[in-house]
C-alpha cells in the first residue's frame, strides 16, 4: 500500500449555522436523505444532487440482506440518547447501514471494548465511531475525553463537521481540530473531542498542551493505512502509549490487509472483530472500465476528449505524482476546463480553499494524488479516473488504495463510474491482478468510438438501481 502524500495541515471552520428541523421527514429517495461528509458550513455539497437525478430508493437497499446497507433495526432500537438521534434526524439518516447496526452495540457495551471494523467504502463507518463517542462524552467537564486519528487534513476536518453536526443537539459540545495551525500552535487542547492528524496531536502531547488523562476512546480511521505506513504507524503507537491504559481503541477501514491485521490485533488487544472477505469488498453502484490507450501522451490526449464529450457533476483525477498533477492541470486549464489540483505540496490554508471549493461545486475537477484516496466523502462525485494505476513501493499492483480511490464515488447506494488508464505492459497487468483480487471484471471503453463511451457512461450514471455488476450492465447496454 503506497500513500506517496500523508501530511496534514490546518484548522476546520467552525459551524456558524445549524440545521433546523427535528424530525425526519417522509421522502425516501436517496438524494433527499444524508448530507455528505462536509456540511453546509463547510461548503458541503449537502442535498444537492445536480446533473443526474440518482432514484436509488435507499428503503430497497436497505432491505436487501446481500446489502452492506442492510440493517434489521432503526437508530431508536440501538439505545442512543435523545439529544444524538436529534442529530441523525436532522442529517436524515433514517436507518443505520450494516456496520452501523453491528458496530454500535459492540462499542457500546460497558466495560467498553475495542474493536476492528471493517466496512465497504462509503457505508458509514464515520457515523459508527462518532455515535459511540457522541454516547460516551460528559460535556460537564471540558478536558478532552475522545481522540480521533485521520491520515489527512480533509479528512480529520471532514470528521470534525460531522461530528459537529450528528452532535449540535448535545449542549456545550465542543470538538478541537489538531491539525497543523500557525494560529493554534500555541494554544491550549479544549474540547470534549479532538480530531486531527497524528503528527500534531504527537506534538501538542508531548508539549502539554493537550491533556489527555481522561481519554476514554482513540479511533483510528482508516486504520490500516495509518498503522501500516511506517511514519503515521509510530506517531499512532506513541500516541496511544501517552494515553489512560484502558483506553477504549477503535480501528476502522474499508481494508485490512492480513499482516496489517496482525498488527492491528495488538494495537486495540482482545478487539471485537467485523471484517470483510475479499469478495465482498467492492461497491456494486461502481462501474469499473479502462480505457487502453497506446502510450502515456495518448493518455492525455484521451482524457480531455473525454471531458470534451461529457457533461459530469463532480469527478476526481488520481495520479502517482505531484507534477503529474501539476501537469494536468496546467494542460486542462488551457484546454478551457474548470478544474482544481490539490497535493501535499501545498500549504495547509490553500489545500482547505480547495478542497471547500471543490465540495461547493465551484470547481468541478479535483486532480489529486493519493493524499486524497481515502475516506473524503462528496457526494456528487459520479466519476473517479485512475490517470496513473496505483503501485506499491516495488511497482507492485496496490489494489487497497485502488479500492480506496474508486470509493470517493458510488457513497451510501449511488452510483458512480471507475476509469483506469492502461499504456504500457505493466499498467495492464497490475489492473488485471487488482480486478481479479476483487474478483471483478475491468471492462474496456473504445477508444475510436465515442458515442458508445457517453452512452455507456450516461448511462451507469443516469441508472436508478445499484444492483448489476459492470458486465452485466455491458451486457444490457449492448442489447440495447
Ligand atoms: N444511516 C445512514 N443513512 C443515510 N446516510 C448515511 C448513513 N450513514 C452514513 N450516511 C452517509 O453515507 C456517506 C458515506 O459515509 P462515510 O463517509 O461514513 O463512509 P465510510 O464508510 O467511512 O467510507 P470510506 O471507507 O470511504 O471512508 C456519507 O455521506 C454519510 O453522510
């Protein structure tokens, strides 16, 4: 698993307004329910679903048992306080997802238990931790009590806004962003929660700025990539070596590779396990095709023919390379595209304009490195393009992060479309072990016949039901 970028960065904007209503209303359809991992205040792009109407009716989902939506209970059965299921109204979340409905109880019981959780991308794992820390937090004492662990900025801040807006009914709720600030610097850890990036969180420890005697749950999302990766790996030991003993330590992902696992099993000791098998780890509302393209100036050359013909609400392209970025985007913005890049070689204050931007929608393309692959939730992201196919240190196919950056796409039922770019051997024969380690077909978009690329696309996009794999819905194209 190779995240060539993981550096944080800076302070998440407080929530100057608050959602109003109470009670969840009757529509069903996905687009009225959730609002996506950054809220209005941050320029989510909450219930906005421009473009394409997605008709997934989230209610059929969630009653198909093969679903990682699936659930058989309500939010009000999992013994949440009042103040908590206000909050999930107002996001109207109506159902908790599988992981949601497994997780809780588990992380709920007292003593308070560790736990591995593993969910497919975008089925809410957020909301599984920051539940049990909304549940477990006593707002009558201000030292911090919860520590959550993200690999970048984006994500800690994103987490930050939901748990701001699952718990605005909680009274005097305070959250603390530990994420690099020249303003910050100095200033005292307040807040009942603190979520940021291990690298800051280390330092504000270690210069006793934050007081962490009364931790009682450390989350680490996307816990495999933070305990894999050699520097996060020892920032998130020296961590939880700083705090209480019985901390209550909770790992989630949508991967864990086995030696990972291994390591996990002695970071949260003893930890009630949900995981996946292999199989079971794609999205189904993500179509995955490649384009196979003669050469790395072709692939250029097919990309911005591609956005000359479609019409897209919001997609991210995925390079190896900070100047492939760079790159791309210089050639896009001459091309006349309306596009944004966003790497670990920017600053902190710059990298929030961005990504903000690219949740309201202002900017339409986010070309980006992996520094970006895990965990950002956009809702109206219908496409994720691998430029550059993901590669371990050694060259190796790194199908995680493959899995990782396709999932920006197809969140909570939608449906999304996965383009990799093929041009050379190599390329080729590490999508084809990263398709057939998930056990799904990588299905070829021509490169001389247009008109059948936008239909097909449209037509994954425009299709109401998440439910058919990429083959078979070729197959129904091509009847058609
Ligand atoms: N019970 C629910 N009902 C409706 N929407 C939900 C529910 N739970 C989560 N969501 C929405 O689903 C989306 C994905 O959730 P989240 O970001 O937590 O996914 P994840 O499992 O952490 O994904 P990843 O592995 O990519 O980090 C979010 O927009 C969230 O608001």
């Amino acid at each position: 698993m190779s995240t060539e970028e993981a550096k944080p960065e800076a302070a998440a904007p407080s929530l100057a307004s608050r959602i109003t209503h109470d009670e969840p209303d009757t529509k069903s359809d996905l687009e009225s329910a959730q609002t996506d991992g950054a809220p209005e205040e941050l320029n989510g792009s909450g219930l906005a679903e421009p473009e394409y109407d997605v008709q997934v009716s989230l209610n059929d989902l969630q009653q198909d048992p093969n679903n990682p939506l699936y659930s058989v209970k309500s939010f009000e059965q999992l013994d949440l306080k009042q103040e908590i299921l206000k909050g999930l109204y107002a996001m109207n979340f109506r159902k908790p997802s599988k992981i949601q409905e497994r997780a809780l109880p588990l992380l709920l019981m007292n003593p308070p238990q560790n736990l591995i959780g593993q969910s497919q991308s975008g089925t809410g794992k957020t909301a599984a931790f920051v539940l049990n820390i909304l549940s477990r937090v006593d707002t009558s004492d201000r030292t911090p009590q919860a520590l959550v662990l993200a690999p970048s900025r984006e994500l800690a801040r994103q987490i930050m806004g939901v748990i701001e807006v699952m718990g605005q009914f909680i009274p005097d709720l305070s959250v603390y962003p530990a994420v690099p600030d020249p303003a910050r610097r100095n200033q005292k850890v307040e807040g009942h929660i603190v979520v940021g990036t291990p690298g800051t969180v280390t330092d504000q420890i270690r210069r006793r700025l934050m007081d962490v005697s009364k931790m009682k749950t450390l989350v680490l999302d996307e816990a495999d990539n933070m305990l894999d990766q050699q520097g996060l790996g020892d920032q998130c030991k020296r961590v939880k070596l700083l705090l209480p003993k019985d901390v209550q330590t909770v790992l989630f992902s949508a991967t864990f590779p086995t030696d990972v696992l291994r390591y996990a099993d002695i970071f949260a000791p003893r930890a009630n396990k949900l995981t996946l098998k292999h199989e079971e780890l794609t999205v189904e509302g993500i179509k995955q095709f490649f384009f196979d393209c003669d050469s790395e100036q072709t692939k250029y050359d097919i990309l911005v023919k591609f956005y000359g013909l479609m019409t897209i609400s919001s997609s991210i392209i995925f390079v190896r390379r900070r100047d492939t970025a760079a790159e791309i985007e210089r050639r896009m913005v001459a091309d006349g595209h309306k596009v944004a890049q966003l790497t670990g070689a920017l600053e902190g204050p710059e990298r929030d304009k961005i990504i903000d931007k690219f949740r309201s929608g202002e900017a339409k393309v986010l070309i980006t490195t992996n520094v970006l692959a895990r965990g950002i939730d956009v809702q109206t992201v219908t496409m994720v393009i691998n430029y550059d196919i993901p590669e371990g240190p050694r060259g190796e196919p790194d199908a995680e992060t493959y899995l990782h950056r396709i999932g920006r796409t197809g969140r909570f039922g939608r449906v999304g479309v996965a383009i990799s770019f093929v041009s050379d051997k190599k390329a080729w024969e590490n999508l084809n072990a990263i398709g057939a380690n998930f056990g799904v077909d990588i299905v070829p978009l021509p490169t001389d016949n247009w008109d059948e690329v936008e239909e097909t696309v449209k037509k994954v996009i425009k299709s109401h039901r998440a439910g058919k794999t990429t083959k078979e819905m070729n197959k129904g194209l091509n009847k058609e």
